[in-house]
C-alpha cells in the first residue's frame, strides 16, 4: 500500500524541470529563476510552481509553462492588492512569491 507522501515523491520524481528566468512580457519581474515541474497528465501538460502551490496547464508544454507564467503574474497582482485581508495560505504563498517576483 502506497501512503499519500510516496504517491507525492513519485510525482515529483516523474517531473521534467525547467527553470523560469523571465516573464516577460507580463508587468512583474523575477528576481531570481523559478524552478517549475512539467509533467503530462491525462494528455494535458502542467507545469507546477509548488513551492507556492501555483500551476497552469495546457495542450503543450509551452502553453502549460505560459499558463504558469500568467497565473505566477496575476496570483502576485491579486494578493498583493488584498494583503491586508489575506488568510494562512495566500499569505504565505505572496511571502514564497515576494523572494521570486516583484513588481516592474
């Protein structure tokens, strides 16, 4: 029997990595790279951000990375806007992504 953290390591294991040095051209600049799993599910491509627990998908791996790019951006402009009313898990999630992304 598999326990939920092996299913969780072995996805990860099956991930391909890249790494994030622009976004470009969204209105938010990294300010160091983002290292991203790709994986295929289903036929549809994801590309996972997990330290901050953000994703995008797509048909292909470059729409599911331009996805994760657009969801990186837009998650930062929502919960920067709203900080003072964050709870637990945007909170720490704009805190993972304030040491990779600000503001241009």
């Amino acid at each position: 029997m598999a326990y939920p953290n092996q299913i969780a390591k072995s996805v990860e294991d099956s991930a391909n990595s890249i790494e994030l040095k622009t976004l470009d051209p969204r209105p938010i600049e990294l300010i160091k790279p983002i290292v991203a799993g790709v994986d295929l599910d289903h036929g549809c491509h994801i590309a996972s951000f997990s330290e901050a627990n953000i994703s995008g998908s797509g048909e292909s791996q470059a729409d599911a990375i331009e996805m994760l790019k657009d969801v990186i951006a837009s998650t930062y402009r929502l919960l920067t806007e709203k900080e003072s009313i964050l709870g637990t898990e945007p909170a720490r999630q704009l805190s993972i992504l304030r040491k990779f992304v600000r503001a241009k």
